[in-house]
C-alpha cells in the first residue's frame, strides 16, 4: 500500500473512532495543495473540546517528526483553540495518543520510539475520559 | 472550469480570507470518500469562535440546497460546537455570508437568491466583527 493512501486510512480509521462514541464529531483535512498554511490531519471535537492531531500509521519502531511540522501543530492550534496530539498506530498494535511533551527532542527535529509510545500515549479511552475525569476532581 | 474545481477554488479563496486576517486559522474539509459523516466544506476558528461553513460560488443567480445538505450541516455544528453559515460568491461580487434562517424553504429544500443574498448576507468583515461588537455592547 502507498504511504499516503495508508495515510488517509489511518485519518479515516481515528475519525471513525471519534464518531463512533455519539458524542465526538471530526474531520480530516484536506491537502494543502498550493496553500502553505499550517493545518493537522485530523480534527475533533465535543463540543467542549477540540483536538488537532497529527496522524502517523506506521510499520517500523520509531517515527522522526521534523521540528517545523510540530511548530506549525503547535501555531495551529494556538490560533484555532484546540490541543496538539499525536497519534501513532504501529502495526498490530492500538492507537497511542502523545503529547507533544512526550516527545524526545534532538537538534533535527523530534522522535517517538515505540516503546515511548506504549509508556507515556494514552489510549483512545483515556484521550477521550481526561475532561471528564478532570471535571470530577 | 470543472464545478469540483471552482469549488476547491473558492474554498481555498475564504481560508486565505480568515488567514488574512492574523488572529482566524482555517482548514478546508477532506472529501467524505468513504465515509458518510456530516461535514462542512470549510471550518474557521478565531480560538472563541468557531465557524462551520457551506461554502458555494456560482454563475446563477438563485442556488439550491437539498434539505438534507442543510440538516447534516446543523447536525455536525451541534456535536463539533461551530456556528453554521453559508457563504455564496456570486460571479463579479464580494462573498456574502447567510445564516440558515436567511433561506427559504420549500417542501423540498432550501434557497438563495442572489438579492436575498445581497439583502441579508453579512460580508466578511461583518462576519468577523460580529462577536466583537455583541462583547462591547
């Protein structure tokens, strides 16, 4: 399978995931084509909250992100109002949502280790439990 | 020019409108493909206001929409929490921006003229300055 066909079924996969809890709706956006604004994959929302999320479906054990495109998640979601989020779904494996925190950090630009994925991402339950979670304390 | 591409036109034409602006981010909407949730063609955000919108440019001077278009629009607005809007650009005018309750509705959908248009449309910088006014009031 092309890379950027898989792409677009990992995008499809999460915003089936969203919708599928009644309460979350989302979209994926569309390329950039001949615009150079900053944009997510992927964005989510209940109403109460709003997710940008950057979505990666990979074979191998370890994904490199360049810092300009975490920078531009970042302005992105300064500008719209929503939280950045990774989301990282290895081969056979279920999706990891990480912060941009979680992410270790070098001169060229940002990685996510499998391993780091599986300790610090939160599953699809948790990512969508925290608001509320947070409401009850 | 093919319908499909002066539509991706004119929605590329309102994202660098928002963009413009400095303090509007916005993203266009992938194409539903496979999936068949309600989405809008355009999605804009100041960080306080969210903005979902029909985005249509048209030779005619009356357009049409389907009730169901005009249903899945209020639907996807309700979860995501976004303000529904249909912004028209007729051939040679400025954009117009129309709440639903602008259209009129018969048994089997929804209409706008082009002088509805013109009559009841918010152009952009109306649109935009809306909330600001209704906060110094």
């Amino acid at each position: 399978m092309k890379v950027k066909q898989k792409g677009a079924n990992a995008e499809r996969e999460l915003i089936h995931l969203f919708w599928s809890t009644g309460t979350w709706s989302g979209v994926r956006v569309a390329g950039s084509g001949s615009m150079s604004y900053p944009s997510p994959d992927v964005i989510v929302s209940n109403g109460e909250r709003r997710l940008a999320i950057e979505c990666k479906s990979l074979s191998g054990t370890n994904k490199f992100f360049a810092t300009r495109e975490i920078s531009e998640l970042q302005e992105f979601c300064s500008k719209f109002g929503a939280e950045p989020w990774i989301a990282m779904r290895f081969d056979n494996d279920k999706w990891y949502f990480l912060n941009l925190e979680d992410m270790k950090k070098n001169n060229k630009g940002y990685s996510i280790s499998y391993s780091i994925a599986k300790q610090k991402g939160l599953l699809f339950e948790e990512l969508i439990g925290v608001y509320r979670q947070a409401r009850l304390v």
